[in-house]
C-alpha cells in the first residue's frame, strides 16, 4: 500500500494587497500548510505531493517565502514531489526555481519535477513511477499529456500521472489558454491516477474525511486555503490510498479540510426596514467560521428609516466588527423618504412634494429625485 497526500495552488508569495488584514491573511495561510504537513505526517503518507502553484509567481517572490515554505515541507516525514504549475512555470531561467533549488541544497526529501520522464521509486516491496506534465509557460493553448500518450507503463508498478491544466467542465478557461484537459483524455492515458492542480475547487467533491472511498482516479484537491470571495471551498486537499485486492489495483481517497481562513461574500435584502436585523440573520444562517479567522463583504439593499440611516455605521461596527476583516457596499441602501419628511421640508401643494410622494412605491428613485432636488435648491 502507498498513501499520497495531495494539494496544489497554495499561490504563496501573493499579497493580498486589497485587503487590511493582510498580514494576518498570509500568515493564517501558512498555518493551514503547516497543518496539511502535520496530516500527512500523522496519516504516515509516504509521499507529499504539490501539483503546481506553489508560488504565486516566479520572479517576485522573497527568499524569505521561499525559506518559510521549505522549512514546512522538509518536515514531512516521507517524499516531498514539487511540480511546476503555470504561476510557477519552469524553466532554468526562472528566479523561483532557482531561489528554490538553492535553499533544498542537502534537504534528501524534496524533489523538484524539472524534467518530462518517469520518475521511479520504490515503498517497500511496491514499486512506483510518476510522470510529470508540468508548465513551461503559463498559458498554453496545448496540454503536456501527450507526452505520455503512447508510454508503455509498466503494469506491475503504480503509474501516477502529475499534470497542472484546467479541466474541461470544471475550470473556468473560456479561451483554453491554460493546458485544457479532458476527463476522457485522463481516463484514457493508462495510468493508475491522475494528480491535477490549477483548479481552486476540489473534485471529486463527494468525498469525505472519515473513510476513504473507491474513485476513479482523478484528484484536483483546489487550494488548501481559500483564496478570495469567488472561490467557495473550506480549504482542502486529499489523502490517496493504492493499493492491491487480489492483485488488482485500488485508488481510494478521503479529504482533510485544511483552511482556517474563510472569505463570505454575502447578500442582505433588508426586510421590514429592520438593518440590525436582516444583517444578523444572513450571518447566522451563513458564517459557520470562527469570527476571527472570517473576511466577509455585506451587499446591502433596501430601504430604511432616518433614524436607522444616520446610526447605520454604528450597526456595522456592532454586528461586523468582531471579523478579521469586514467590507459593506450599501450603495442600493436608501434612507426611506417618509411623507412626514416631504410635509416638513417641502410645500404640501409644490409639486415637488407631490412628485416625491408618486415615488413612494419606488425607494431607489425617490431618493435620487430627492437628492437631485435638495442639490438644485442648494
């Protein structure tokens, strides 16, 4: 039996410049790689395997990421595979790479797939071979498969595949500018597995983190911590068992979920005019994080009462203050234009009064009428 601990797109070195708690993003990140590194370890995996994207680039990223990632890795207690993904592509040129080859100077345990050939190895008396089809740009309109396509694998040893490319049906590549593979070209290539990265979301996403489960043998674990408000996963990757029943080879797998960040991009339709309220229940229903380790943005929409609309940043800092980071767009939020206001600032017969009160059905444009209006008469 031979036990893989798969993950990919950690996009280490990114910055997270957008963000105030940026510091606090990153290094949340790496807490979660470490985690991953602890898991294998405990699940006694015997290879360690980063399907691309480590880095985030490959000319910009400090010596001083680079150490703090191999410092994580060089802990795992088995064989750590590093393969090239389109962020970080190889070639002898790439300051990343060789930043990276440098600081794994006498480290035994880490290895770096550079050149497109089997690699074999053996884990006791099972024997196994990987092949990788990494990036050498970061956009390609054309896989690495085929240089496998006619290989004659040896059915005697376990053949994993490493690839880093978009899934046709999975990914998002409208333009196929990123290595686009197929399921029927992967389940065709005659290999026991495929281990793919580029892709933030994990498939197959039935599995669990209790039992491992029969698969069909290809693994896109996504990132091990999420990355932004668009990709919506806790932070995974997978933990690959093969083995052999009866001389016939399995390939089971179970998740770990990794991430301890979350990002939750949420949408409030104010109910009742009740701010406090209508924020409260979306968070409740859809936060399942601990606060602290939570970036959430508020879309806020309705209508309110005046006195709920000047005290409205008071309600955001009671109810969103306690996150790590927190961001509202209420820009579709209106402060409800009540015909009490219209009778007090306006002449009841003017026919500004009148227009406003037609609007009252029509908050969103009531309020630029009356903006407008307030601006004209200075």
């Amino acid at each position: 039996m031979i036990k893989i601990f798969l993950t990919g797109d950690n996009h280490f070195g990114r910055k997270f410049a957008n963000y105030k708690m940026k510091d606090i993003i990153i290094e949340k990140r790496y807490e979660s790689f470490k985690k991953m590194v602890d898991k294998a370890n405990e699940e006694k995996c015997n290879y360690f395997v980063i399907a691309g994207d480590l880095f985030d680039n490959t000319n910009n990223i400090p010596t001083a990421d680079v150490k703090k990632v191999i410092e994580y890795i060089k802990k795992f207690e088995g064989e750590v595979i590093v393969l090239p993904g389109n962020h970080d592509f190889y070639s002898e040129d790439e300051k990343i790479w060789q930043t990276f080859s440098k600081q794994i100077e006498g480290i035994d345990n880490i290895l770096l797939m550079k050149e497109y050939k089997e690699y074999k190895d053996t884990v006791g008396d099972e024997e196994i071979s990987f092949f990788p089809a990494f990036c050498d740009a970061k956009h390609s309109s054309e896989n690495k498969l085929s240089l496998y396509k006619d290989y004659d694998f040896n059915e005697n040893r376990y053949n994993v595949l490493l690839a880093h490319g978009a899934i046709e049906g999975l990914s998002a590549d409208m333009e196929g500018q990123y290595f686009m593979m197929t399921k029927n070209e992967l389940n065709s290539m005659g290999v026991d597995c495929c281990l793919i990265g580029h892709t933030h979301i994990p498939y197959p996403s039935n599995l669990n983190e209790d039992k491992p489960i029969e698969c069909d043998g290809i693994f896109n674990a996504g990132t091990h911590s999420q990355l932004d408000w668009h990709n919506n996963t806790d932070g995974e990757c997978f933990i690959i068992t093969l083995s052999r029943d009866e001389n016939k080879k399995k390939v089971e797998a179970k998740k770990y979920c990794s991430g301890i960040l979350r990002f939750f991009d949420l949408y409030v339709d104010v109910m009742n005019k009740d701010l406090n309220l209508s924020i409260k229940n979306i968070i409740d229903k859809n936060v399942i994080a601990d606060k602290k380790n939570v970036v959430l943005r508020v879309n806020i929409k309705g209508t309110i009462s005046t006195d709920v609309y000047e005290k409205k940043e008071e309600i955001y800092q009671n109810l969103l203050g306690d996150f790590l980071e927190y961001d509202k767009e209420d820009k579709d939020l209106v402060e409800e234009i009540s015909l009490e206001k219209i009778k007090k600032e306006f002449a009841e017969t003017s026919f500004v009064a009148k227009l406003l009160e037609t609007l009252s059905d029509r908050p969103v444009e009531q309020r630029i009428a009356y903006n407008l209006i307030k601006e004209v008469m200075g």
